[in-house]
C-alpha cells in the first residue's frame, strides 16, 4: 500500500508530478513556435527540420507502454526521477547540438525519456487519492496543466526565438528546461515517496524495438527523401519499413498466444468500435500536428510576422481550447459524440476562411480570430475523443487499449508531420527561386481537410453513447 499522506502533502505531491506533462507538453508547443529560427540556426534541411518535431514524438511512442510499466516494476518514484533527470541532460544537450544530425538524435532520446516521465504522472495521481471525488479533481489539474503547458509553450516559443542572451535564442527553449528540470529533480528527492512495486510485469523489450525500428525506417524517409528526389535508399527504407511492421506484427501475435504480454494486444483488433477509434486518433492527430507546424512556418516565413507575435496569436487559441474542454465534458453527458461532431464542423469552417482570408493584407484581429476558431473546434474534439471510443469498447479492454490509443497518437502526430508537412514543403518548393508560402498553406490545409473529413466519417460509424467520457488525451 501507498504510505497514507496529510491533506496539503498529496496536494503538494500533485504540484510536482504535473511537472512531467508540463515539461513534455511545453517542448512541443515551444518548438512549433521556434522551427523557423531552428532552422536557420544550424542551416537545416525542411525534413530535417521536420525530424526535430518528429524524432521527439516517435521516441516517446516507440516506449510509451514499456515506460508505464516500468513504474509499476521499479518503483514509480525511481522511474520518474530518472525519466526526468535524462530529460533535463537531452534537453540541455540539444541546446548545444552543432548539427542538425545532432539536434535530431538528441531530440529522440529527449522523446524516449518523456515515455518514463509522463505516465508516471497519472499512476501517481491513482495512488495518491483514494477518494473519487478528489481523483477527479486531481486529474482536472492534469488536464488544466496540459493547456496551461500550450499556452506557456506559444509565448515562450515565439519570445525566445526573437531574443539574444549569451547564446542564440532559439538554444535558450531547450536550457530553460535545465533549473525546471533541476527544481523537479530537488523535489522529486525530498518529498514523494516510493510506491509499491509489481514484479508480474514482462518488459517487451523486442517488440519495442521492432516498433521503433519499422517507425525510423516508414518516417525517414518520408520526411527526407523528398527533398532529395527520392533516391533508391528512400524507398528502400520505406519497403523495409513494410517488412518490418509484418514482423512486428507475427512477433505480437506470437507473443500473445505464448501469454508473454506482448506489447499491443492484439485481439482488440478484433473489436470494430476500436479499429474505427484508431483510424479517428489517426487522422485527427496527423492533421492538428501538422496544422501547427504549418501555420507557424507560414504566418513567419510567408506573411514576415516575428516569432513572438506568432506566439502571441496563438494564446487565444489554447484558451479557448481550454474553455471548449471544460464546457464539452458537461455537453458529452447528454449528446455524446454529436459534441465533436460539431468541433469537426468548426474546425472544416475555420481552415475554409483561413485558405480565404490569411494574405499579406489580412489584419492581426483576422488572424488571432481564425486560429482561435480552430482552437475551439479542436478543444470539443481532441480531449474526448478518446474517452468516447473507449466507451464503444467492452470495459475489460479500457486500460490496455488506452495505452494503445496513446501511443497510436505519439505516432499519428509524427505521420503528421512527415506526411502532411510534407505535402506543405513540396508544394513550398515547387518553384525554388520563388518559394509560394500562400499557395503551400493553401494546400497542406486541404489535406488537413482530407484528414479531417476521414474522422468525420470515423465518428459517424461509431456507435452514440451519450454519457460521461474520461479525458485522457494530451494536446499535440
């Protein structure tokens, strides 16, 4: 059992496990902010600019499920600690990367540490409070933390990069983790105590491998073999990557009939209500990932506003994420899925006027309002989604299929990125002399809206439910 805490001593707990999605959440939004400065900073490619949001999200998908078990086998308090210390010193070295080729590796070793940090967040949420009513408002911090970590990300993106303090800005949004990292670590130390360890846990290290292996070999190349004309390594890799997810695939099977706890059970794939939610993680994940690294190239690079005012266009946005958030866990009790329907709907209304109206000439209020429509749409859809796909899921299934749907979304976004940055960068380049942002923003939204219309159809196939659903995914 968990050692019986005082009032104000679990409380205090909660204050410093949310440093982990903190921390998690922030590096990516501090990074869509900062990708133009990044770039020019080390003199990177668009795919290896890609790969620094990428590698980040496929590190921490590759070893999310084996991180969250390992607190239950070695204590979550040791897990998080050391999570959070390599953390800190990948953080610290991507600041000092010289190289894209370094900033990159460093990038998917800080991802890797993330998958040990941050699902000790939620399981020591579960130990600390015991009480329902006190869970539930613990884990409404969780939630609040995740949009306060956006916002905070937005600002400090877009100040840092515009700013020189001893070294280039741009290096500052990866130091700055260093005294929170540190902070965090002090803390971690002196006030939260071990909880109970699990030695009935197998670690899948194997198939984590494969996994991470058929990931690197499918988004390498996608994100770098464009801009090289697909020469013949490209596409071996992405034939490999076939090969590899086969493999995969046959080990998990096999994994599972030997009753090795394999890591994806793969009988949930049996269940259509789940096969339909993950096609709906899939999508609408690839295109909001997307949607942020185009649009922060594009108001900076193709309408010439700095990275702080990109940053701060970007604050009504996670607000009013976070208030649709809030007021659509009340409105899915009695409407269930149609709630996100309507997010859907907006969020198609808000890429229409933006295809329309973000020119050269578009005013400040145009702007800020438009991307604040698209954070209301996505704040009814993104934070329930997976809650209602898991009601459509036989309750025996909710813990591993969550893990699944979790890692599945650390992997939609980095598709994001590959495929539908992609798609944006191609269209960039068609004219070297003259790169087209306008045109290219135009373009990746449309296929933001391909991949918008697919969760539309995924939603309508699932079946409704109206009821309470828990909100357990993080914005990305």
């Amino acid at each position: 059992m968990y050692p019986k805490m005082q009032e104000r001593s679990r409380w205090w707990a909660l204050v410093i496990v949310l440093t982990a999605p903190l921390l998690s959440v922030i590096d990516i939004f501090i990074i869509n902010m900062s990708i133009p400065a990044i770039q020019e900073g080390i003199h990177a490619t668009d795919g290896e600019t890609q790969l620094v949001i990428a590698g980040y999200l496929l590190g921490s998908a590759s070893f999310l499920i084996i991180g969250g078990r390992t607190g239950d086998y070695l204590g979550r308090k040791k897990v998080f600690f050391w999570g959070m210390f390599f953390f800190t010193l990948t953080s610290c070295f991507c600041g000092l990367a010289q190289t894209p080729a370094q900033l990159n590796l460093m990038r998917f070793l800080q991802g890797i540490s993330t998958s040990f940090m941050a699902p000790q967040a939620i399981a020591f949420i579960h130990v600390l409070f015991e009480d329902e009513q006190e869970k539930a408002k613990a884990i409404g911090w969780y939630g609040a933390t995740l949009s306060i970590a956006a916002i905070i990300g937005q600002i400090l993106g877009g100040y840092l990069s515009a700013i020189y303090f001893i070294t280039d800005g741009w290096r500052l949004i990866f130091f700055i983790n260093l005294p929170v990292g540190a902070a965090a670590l002090w803390a971690i130390h002196r006030y939260l105590q071990e909880t109970p360890r699990s030695s009935h846990h197998r670690f899948d290290y194997s198939g984590a491998g494969i996994l991470t292996a058929g990931l690197i070999a499918l988004i390498y190349p996608l994100t770098t073999g464009r801009e090289e004309g697909w020469p013949l390594w490209s596409i071996a890799m992405l034939a490999g990557a076939v090969f590899i997810f086969v493999w995969f695939l046959r080990d998990q099977l096999k994994k599972g009939m030997l009753s090795k706890e394999p890591l994806i059970d793969m009988s949930l794939f049996r269940l259509k209500g789940f096969n339909i939610g993950l096609l709906a993680v899939l999508f609408h994940f690839m295109m909001h990932t997307a949607y942020l690294l185009m649009c922060a190239v594009y108001l900076q690079k193709g309408l010439g506003l700095s990275a702080l005012t990109c940053g701060v266009y970007f604050i009504l946005h996670a607000c009013l994420f976070m208030i649709a958030a809030m007021v659509t866990s009340r409105l899915i009790v009695r409407y269930g899925k149609r709630v996100l329907q309507w997010g859907v709907l907006l969020i198609f209304l808000a890429f229409i006027l933006q295809v329309l109206l973000f020119r050269q000439q578009a005013s400040g209020f145009t702007i800020v309002s438009l991307i604040g429509l698209y954070g209301l749409g996505n704040g009814m859809v993104l934070p329930s989604l997976l809650g209602i796909v898991l009601k459509s899921i036989p309750a025996r299934y909710a813990g591993v299929s969550a893990g699944i749907f979790s890692t599945f979304q650390q992997t939609a976004s980095a598709l994001g990125i590959s495929i539908l940055g992609g798609i944006f960068y191609y269209v960039l380049h068609l004219n070297e002399q003259h790169p087209d942002y306008l045109r290219a923003f135009s373009a990746g939204l449309s296929a933001n809206m391909v991949s918008l219309l697919i969760v539309a159809v995924m939603l309508f196939l699932l079946p409704h439910q109206p009821g309470p659903a828990t909100t357990v995914l993080q914005e990305h």
